[in-house]
C-alpha cells in the first residue's frame, strides 16, 4: 500500500507539471494566438504527453520486463491518444455544447482523464507487479 500511495504522489508531482504544460500551451493558442478551442486543447495535451512519457517512465512506473522501449512507447501512445480523444471529446461538449469557460471545462477534463491515465497505464506499463 505504501509503495502505491508513493506512486500516486510522483504521478499527481508529474502530472501538475504537465498540466501546467498543457494548460500553458492551449492557453497561449487559443486566448494568445486566437485558435480554434480544439486545435489549441490537441496541441498542449501532444505537447505535455511528451514530458508525461518521459517523466513517467523515469520517476513513476517501472520498466516492465520483457517489454522493449518501442513496445512501451507505442502502448503509451494508444493509451494517450484514447486519453486525448476523451479530453477533447470533455472540453468539446462542455465548451461549445454547454458554453463552459474553456479552462473550467479543460479542469473538468483533465481530472477525469487523469483517473484515466493512471488506471491504464498501471495496468499495462508498470512492471511493479512483474516481481
């Protein structure tokens, strides 16, 4: 159990930076830049999905055995990408559907995709459970 809540805490250090990172860039394109709300919510979460692999794999999850860095990167990605479908999908319905503050309805989504996030990738990439 400890070591479980240790994982949560370096996940939740993890994922504030990348969501800073996240938020950071939508913001920048979309109130700075004038982009389209989807455009700039897919750009910051492309951008912070790269520091959330690294950072994850170094300080979070254990390197599963018998698994290559390729093979980790690509279960990464998927997860990611279904991570990102359901972000966009949030920040979509509550912005424009429901004319929610684009950064109340990227709060809204990021949090149940974090829940997301770490469930996935305990199960499919962490090698804690190998030993």
């Amino acid at each position: 159990m400890k070591t479980l809540l240790t994982q949560l805490a370096k996940f939740g250090v993890v994922g504030v930076v990348a969501t800073l990172i996240d938020f950071g860039i939508m913001n920048l394109l979309h109130y700075g830049v004038h982009l389209d709300i989807l455009f700039a919510n897919t750009a910051g979460f492309v951008v912070s999905l790269i520091f959330n692999y690294a950072a994850s794999m170094k300080f979070v999850f254990e390197h599963r055995d018998g698994m290559s860095r390729r093979r980790e990167f690509a279960i990464f990605v998927v997860l990611s990408i279904v991570g990102l479908v359901l972000n966009d999908g949030i920040v979509l319905v509550l912005n424009k559907g429901l004319a929610l503050e684009a950064n109340l309805a990227k709060i809204v989504a990021t949090a149940l995709v974090m829940i997301y996030n770490f469930v996935t990738r305990k199960l499919f990439l962490d090698g804690t459970g190998d030993r």
